[in-house]
C-alpha cells in the first residue's frame, strides 16, 4: 500500500504475436513431473488464468499433440481467496492477478513457465494440498474464545491504530506463499510466518490477549517459532504486504516475557 | 431421541454456512460441512463494503425500523416483510458479535466501531473493516467453526460437490449425496436435516463478479429433486464493475460511499486526460437526476442510468465505461478506507484510482431469487433448510449494498435452530437401512458414468460461454419479451448439445471436466427458470426493467414468482408478498425519501 506521489505503471509497447506456456505436469501425487508447452495469440488484458481457461478448451501442446487439460485451483479472481498461488517465472503468486503483459515485461522474452508449489502435496498438475496450513492454525489457537454467540453486547473499546495493525495481520489468506519462499519451512520441521502472524493477530485483541499464553505455547514445541532462520524471504513474497517479520518479532518478545514472568509466577 | 444425537449436513462454508454450522455446534449438534473449496476460500471474501446494522451511533435517528424501511422500499416491496424486519432487528447485535470476535472492524477515535454510508440510505449505517469486510466476517467465522472443529462438533469434508439430496419415499429429506473432487468417488451424508447455503449462481450469466464457484449448481440439484426455486428474475447487476477477460472485478458501492462520483465528459470525443476536463464539462448524471441521493441511488437505478448513458453514446471515448472518480479525496483517506479494492483496481488495470477517475460498467452481481423458504427458513421439502444467498427472502427485486453479509448471517442464524428443531421431532424410521442412499448413490453413479463414456464432440466450455453470452445479452438490465424468448429457445438447444459433450480428459484424477459438466447441466435448468421468470413478469420493478412495461404493476406482479421443476419446462405459480408491515409506495429517488 503506498500513498505516495503517483507513478505511471510501465507498459508492454511491443508485445509478441503468440505467447508460450511451459506447464509443469503431474498426473497425480506421486507420478513423474514432466513439462509441456502451449501456444496462445498474444491478446491485451490478458492474466495466467484466462490463458489456462483458453488451454484447458483446446488443450494441444505447441507440437500439436493432444493433451489433457492443465488442472489447477481458482476461485475468486480478486487475489483475496488465494486458492490460485502458483510458481509462475520462478516466483509464487496468485495466477489471477499475474498479468500476461507485466510477465513478458519483467522476463524480456515470450514464454511463461507455470510451477506447482513446491511445499505443498502436488495433486495434480498446478493444484497442490494446503490443508496443513489449516491445521497450523488449529496448533496456535487462531481465534478468539468466545463465551457464546448470544448478544452480549459490542467488544472492547480498540484504538484505530490497533484496529489497523490487527487488520493488515488479518487480512492473510493462508495462500502459502511465504511457506513456499521460506528457507526453514518443509517437512514439518518448522510452522512458518503464517501461523505466527495469526497468533499475533489474536494476541493483540484486548480478549485474545487473555488466552495469549495457549497461542505463545503453540509455537514452543520443535517446530515452533525458534526455526525461524530470519531470511525474511516471507515479506517479500507476501501479497497481502502482511508485516510478517514484525509478527515473529513481536511473538518472540512476548515468548520471552512469558518465560520470564511465567517462571516468576510459579 | 437425545438431542446430543443429531446429525446436520451443511452444504457451503461461507458465511451463511459457517454461521448456522456454529451455533449448531454451539447448540451441542454434529455437523457436516461439505464445501467445494476450503471454507476460508468461500465467496463471501470478496464482499468489500461492510455490512449493515441500525446501531445509531452517529445520532442520526436511525433505528432497525428505518432500516427494514429502506430495504423493502429499496427491494421495490417484493420481499416478504416479517422476516426482513427480524433481520433488520437482529443487526446489530450481529454486528457486535463480530466485534467481540475479533475482527478490526474500522474504528473511531474513542475506539467505537466507525459507520459508513451505503447506497439506498441517508444513514450511516454500514460498519467496515477497511474495503474487504467480507474477507474479514469470513475469517472471523472459519476461526470459530475451526474451533468447534478441533472439539469434534465439526467435520469438514472441503473439496467435495454435493450432487443431489437423498429423498425418501415421502420427499422427505434424509441426507446428500457428494462427490470428491480429487478422487471423483460418490459419498451418501445421512443427516438428520440438511441446509443449503451455496451462494448464488453468478456463472451462468458467464463473466459476473462472483467466484468461479458460484454456479448455483447445487441449489438447481434441489430444484430439479422438487424444491420451489422463487424470484429466479430477479438478478443484481452492480454497477461499477472492472471489465476483465476472466471475470469482472468489483468496484465496490463503498467506494462512492465515502465520497467517489460517477461522471461521463459532456463531449464523449473529448480526448484530455480526466484531470484536465474542467468540472463545467463534466456530467454528474446521478448526481443531477436524484440531487438527494446523487451518486447512492439503489443499485438497480445506478446500473440503468449507466446502461443508458452509454447506450446513448455518452460512456467515456464512446464506449461502455464511464468514470468513477475518487481523485479528489486525500490519498492516504483513501488507502486507510478503501485500500483493498483500490489496489485490485490497481493491479488490474494499471491506474491508481487516488490519482485517476476508474473506468467501470455494470455487472452480473447477486442473485435476489432463489430457493423458496418460509419465514424459519424451511424449504418446501421437509429436512431441507436454505439461507444466504442461495434463499430468496429478504433482498425482495433489489438487494441494498451491505445488507447481504448480514442477511447470510441472519439466514444461518435462523436456520440453525429451525433445523435443530425440526431434527429432534422427525421421526427416523429406517431411512439408514431401506436403501435410498444406495440408490441415490447407483443413480448419480450413472449420471457421471454417462458424461466420462460420452464421445459426441461438443465442448463444455463453449457451451457455457454461449450460455453466459445471451444470457448477458438478454437477460440482465433491459429485457424484451421476444428475446427471453429467443434465449429460452438457445438454452433448449444448449441442453440438447450438452448431451453430445466429451470431457476431452482421459485422466480423471481431479479433473474439472466431469463436475464442470455437472453444474453446466444444473446451470442450463436454473438459466431456464430465470429466463422464463422474466419472460412471465410482465411488469418493471427493482432489478427486472422491462421497456414495454416500464411502470411497476402492485395488482398483478406484487407477487412471489414460484417455479417448480418439470421435465418439459419450470412451472410457475405466483404467491402474494407480505406487506403487512410498510405499506407498498412507489419508489422515487430523485428527492427525500416519501413516505407513503
């Protein structure tokens, strides 16, 4: 989010006739990787997804073979589900919002490669198996403990400021892309940025903060926030901009403190 | 029968879904949730502006019984009123229950949460958490069900279609049937009752705002099994949308909200950039025709005003896109307030909209129709159970902005307890036994067996693009008789040529061929139930305009359009709203709101 001066978005002045897609394949979990190539008419306006949607119609690689159609994940379009992250050029993203037009300009040439997760279970072709992601956040008690859904009247009085940091840490989507981009994450061996951003956000509620101790204990065990190895990979691939590394800070301090004022209270 | 024994299959995780899965969680109930993506990655996410509840804390007078005012007059008095005004009244004490959630809803400066203003209002009504609010109530609801999940009261089953229901000699509803969408196997869910809380079914128009799992598909598999389907004609174009190859992408009512104008140059060929067009030469046309509401009309006459300008050659360069301007308010006011879709904007096209007027066009948005349910949210078929947007109460002929996320809620959270009550009285009899869910299973079975062995050369996926065109073409803001005709006769012909589709994918590992064809079938049955909804509906009221009809017709068509399935065509059937709380007026925007 920037609100600085504007800046002119550069342009694809002199785009290619056709543009090539180099689509990683996988039949099922499991079964060998192997690449194939597609060929599309270069047209404006166009993104990762509508390319794919016009492959999977006619799905004929670029020899003139006919192939089955590329299986991947997408669902809202708007880069907000995050179902649709990929490894597009190298770097994961969400292929929606991955412009055809932005790619070529950023690589110089006419091809864009498409690579599933790496991290990730591959399900087939470009879709990959999140699921642990879910059960990271069951591990830290990402939510608020609630007495009951009745009316009970509003919550506590929050200042703005904390309503804003609260919100840019909620707006994650569990896309993985900083699981992917993480050094230290794979194999179970360590949670990863969003499962601790996700425990700071509840740790920073004036409720959550009452139950911040069965968060913090969440993170101790040997997967927990201790493997971080600091790379900060994590912020720069981020799509929601979450201030990832803040939150691994600012959970390690309270660790901390926690085993101080713990070890004093015993 | 012990109430800890009830078993409640849910079909869809999003708001709605996740709002009747908690509370009957909470109740001490078992559910199965059954979702084609992770519930976090349900369509509700993409609800931007806020939603709606008559909190009054800007001492303006507002109240829930100004609320259900605006809603049924902005529905143009199609909605049933009882229910709208149980909603209105319970708002806000859904609003504050997600405060107390945790999610960072936007505040003031004492710390309160902070209220917007939102179409078809004149009160601030609409709290936020900056422009992705239903992002942020989804969230707060997949965390409490996530809860209720590792307490064992919840099983997900995400990544699985549900197909038909699993009726019993009686129609009685026993359960669903549901296919996974990895392995293609079928799977019988017995439950004591089941609720529908699907969505809409944005895709049959082709391009909409909605998620590429808004097809309506299951709650069509309803249909066809025997559930009245009711309003089906009446559908939301939005309109400020983003014209994309994909999809159009909302740009959200918020958005003027907090200020944003809709202007065409009053010279269509006028070339400057939009900052150089000095304000004499720009045209207002909302804020000229409805000086009172200006740029906040009702979605329905935003969306006919925009149509028009640029059918009349007025859109910007001549063509369908006109301005929606926010360049004149601070740029950091923006990105705190409006952030999120700012950025989709941004990304999308290339512009930034705190520095250059957006160019958007109307688009297929929200579906006001939808399965009939009575005032506890009971379908016509006993056990099933609808809320959100796959139910047709509330929303009447057009929805307001900001009242669907809290009208998902409100349907989740009635639908709970009518479930929960209905399921303790029914009587089970040997339902688990008798073989229908076998049956169900063989028949649906077969239906996918058909579609994998089929070899006659059509393509799904144009078929559906046909479908999405003249259903745009046709069926949307303006609608002549002769051509809902003509698209009711294109549909017949696309459901004669899906008989002839290949799958063109011999791997069925986690294919989208095989469920793509199912919900292209089901889409083709609903199409056909909006299309002919509309054709019937001789009349112009809230979303549905006809020109040959343009006035709004209480005596014949202040009625609900009920449409039952048959193999030959829908049937219709028409019901008289209940109007026994705000007597119906006609609706007129352009001064303070008249009362009647």
């Amino acid at each position: 989010m920037s609100t600085n001066a504007h800046h002119e978005k550069k342009r694809l002045t002199n785009p290619p006739a056709t543009i090539k897609f180099k689509i990683q394949r996988c039949e099922k979990e499991g079964s060998p990787k192997y690449w194939e190539t597609f060929e599309l008419q270069y047209r404006r306006n166009l993104n990762v997804i509508s390319a794919l949607m016009e492959i999977r119609k006619n799905p004929v690689t670029i020899e003139g073979k006919t192939t089955t159609p590329p299986v991947w994940d997408m669902s809202c379009l708007e880069q907000v589900c995050g179902i649709c992250t990929m490894v597009i050029d190298g770097t994961v993203r969400q292929s929606c919002s991955a412009l055809v037009d932005d790619l070529l300009l950023a690589s110089g040439g006419n091809t864009v490669i498409l690579e599933p997760m790496s991290k990730f279970p591959n399900v087939r072709d470009l879709k990959v198996d999140r699921s642990k992601m879910f059960d990271h956040l069951k591990q830290v008690n990402a939510w608020i403990e609630l007495d009951g859904t009745y009316d009970l009247g509003p919550g506590p009085h929050i200042p703005n400021e904390i309503a804003q940091d609260r919100y840019a840490l909620s707006r994650c989507m569990t896309c993985g892309c900083c699981l992917e981009a993480c050094p230290q994450y794979g194999d179970d061996n360590y949670i990863g940025p969003q499962a601790i951003a996700q425990a700071r956000l509840f740790n920073m509620h004036p409720t959550g903060k009452i139950t911040a101790e069965d968060r913090l204990n969440g993170l101790l065990g040997e997967d927990g926030i201790t493997n971080c190895g600091n790379a900060q990979n994590c912020i720069k691939v981020c799509p929601m901009n979450l201030p990832l590394t803040k939150a691994i800070y600012e959970t390690n301090r309270d660790i901390t403190i926690d085993a101080i004022f713990g070890w004093l209270k015993k | 029968m012990a109430s800890n024994s009830l078993r409640i299959a849910i079909v869809g995780g999003g708001l709605a879904g996740l709002a009747a899965a908690m509370k009957i969680a909470e109740a001490g109930h078992e559910v199965d949730l059954i979702s084609v993506v992770p519930v976090k990655r349900s369509h509700s996410v993409c609800a931007q502006g806020g939603i709606n509840g008559a909190v009054n804390t800007k001492g303006e007078g507002d109240s829930p019984a100004k609320h259900l005012d605006d809603t049924v007059y902005g529905g143009d008095f199609l909605a049933n009123q009882p229910p709208v005004k149980r909603m209105c009244d319970m708002a806000p004490e859904i609003i504050y229950l997600f405060d107390r959630m945790g999610v960072p809803f936007s505040r003031t400066k004492e710390g309160l949460m902070d209220f917007r203003r939102f179409g078809g209002t004149l009160h601030h009504r609409t709290a936020f958490s900056g422009a992705s609010t239903g992002q942020q109530l989804l969230y707060a609801l997949d965390e409490q069900v996530r809860r209720w999940e590792t307490e064992g009261k919840v099983n997900k089953y995400e990544g699985w279609e549900m197909l038909s229901l699993v009726l019993d000699d009686h129609q009685v509803c026993r359960g669903l049937v549901a296919m996974n969408l990895q392995t293609l196997k079928l799977k019988s869910f017995a439950a004591d009752a089941v609720i529908m809380a699907t969505g809409g079914p944005g895709l049959i128009f082709g391009k909409s705002t909605n998620s590429m799992t808004c097809t309506g598909s299951a709650t069509s598999a309803c249909y066809q099994q025997g559930a009245r389907y009711a309003n089906g004609e009446f559908i939301q174009v939005h309109p400020t949308s983003i014209p994309g190859e994909d999809k159009l992408r909302l740009m959200s009512e918020s958005a003027r909200g907090e200020g944003g104008r809709v202007w065409v140059p009053r010279d269509p060929q006028d070339a400057r950039v939009p900052k150089e067009i000095p304000d004499a030469e720009r045209w207002y046309f909302l804020e000229e025709k409805y000086p009172a509401y200006g740029n906040l009309v009702p979605r329905d006459i935003a969306t006919r005003e925009i149509f028009q300008v640029c059918l009349e050659g007025h859109g910007v360069g001549g063509e369908n896109q006109v301005y929606l301007d926010l360049t004149h308010i601070p740029a950091d006011v923006l990105t705190e307030r409006l952030g999120a879709i700012l950025e989709i904007y941004e990304m999308f096209v290339g512009d930034d909209p705190r520095y250059v007027p957006m160019r958007i066009f109307p688009g297929v948005h929200y579906s006001m129709g939808g399965l009939w349910v009575d005032f506890e949210q009971r379908t016509n078929i006993p056990g099933l159970f609808a809320a959100g947007e796959c139910d047709y109460s509330i929303h009447g002929a057009n929805r307001l902005g900001a009242n669907s996320l809290v009208s998902c809620v409100y349907g989740g959270f009635t639908a709970a307890p009518s479930a929960i009550e209905y399921a303790r009285n029914v009587e089970r009899g040997s339902t688990e036994t008798n073989g229908i869910h076998d049956s169900e299973l063989k028949k649906q079975q077969a239906i996918n067996d058909g579609i994998i062995a089929n070899e006659g050369g059509e393509n799904q996926y144009k078929l559906h693009e046909e479908m999405g065109k003249i259903m745009t073409d046709n069926v949307t803001v303006v609608r002549y008789n002769d051509r809902l005709k003509a698209t009711d006769e294109k549909l017949l012909e696309l459901q004669d040529r899906f008989k002839n589709i290949s799958i063109n994918d011999s791997n069925l590992w986690a294919t989208q061929a095989v469920p793509h064809a199912r919900q292209l079938s089901n889409m083709l049955s609903l199409a056909r139930v909006i299309t002919l909804g509309a054709l019937n509906r001789n009349e112009s009221r809230g979303a549905h305009y006809k020109p040959d009809f343009p006035e709004r017709d209480d005596e014949n068509f202040m009625k609900t359009t009920v449409a039952e399935y048959s193999e030959e065509a829908p049937v219709f059937s028409y019901e008289p709203v209940d109007v026994s709380l705000v007597e119906p007026r006609k609706r007129d925007y352009s001064s303070g709101k008249k009362k009647g």
